[in-house]
C-alpha cells in the first residue's frame, strides 16, 4: 500500500479541477495564530496607552509634574 492508495488519490491527476459548486461548498478560515497575535498586540496597545493616560492625570492631580526649565 503506498500513500496515493491510503488517501485515494488519482494517480493520473492528484491535483483536481474544482468546480464552482464545489468551491462555493468550501468552509476554512478558523481563527489563526497570526489573528490571536494580531488582537493580543491590539489590546496590550489600549492597556500600555491607558497606562500612559492613568499615570499623567495622576501626577496631575498631584502636582508632582517635572519643572520646565
């Protein structure tokens, strides 16, 4: 047995031809490593920006901001 008899492949033509009904049939596009990093990055962005804006305001309200000179 060698691998085109275990995954029934054609041996003439392994790369078929799809149709339009069969391509429309087509269900993919699961979330992927690349998304996953993608919205991490986003959402580490909104909290290092909140970050920056918390620290400000309170340092701020303090009065314990660095002199100009």
């Amino acid at each position: 047995m060698d691998l085109f008899d275990h995954f029934h492949v054609d041996r003439k033509d392994p790369m078929k031809i799809l149709t339009k009904a069969e391509l429309e049939c087509i269900e993919g596009g699961s979330i992927s490593a690349s998304m996953i990093n993608y919205i991490v990055r986003g959402v580490s962005a909104f909290v290092d920006i909140g970050r920056s804006l918390g620290s400000a305001l309170r340092r701020i309200g303090e009065q314990n901001l660095c002199p100009l000179k």
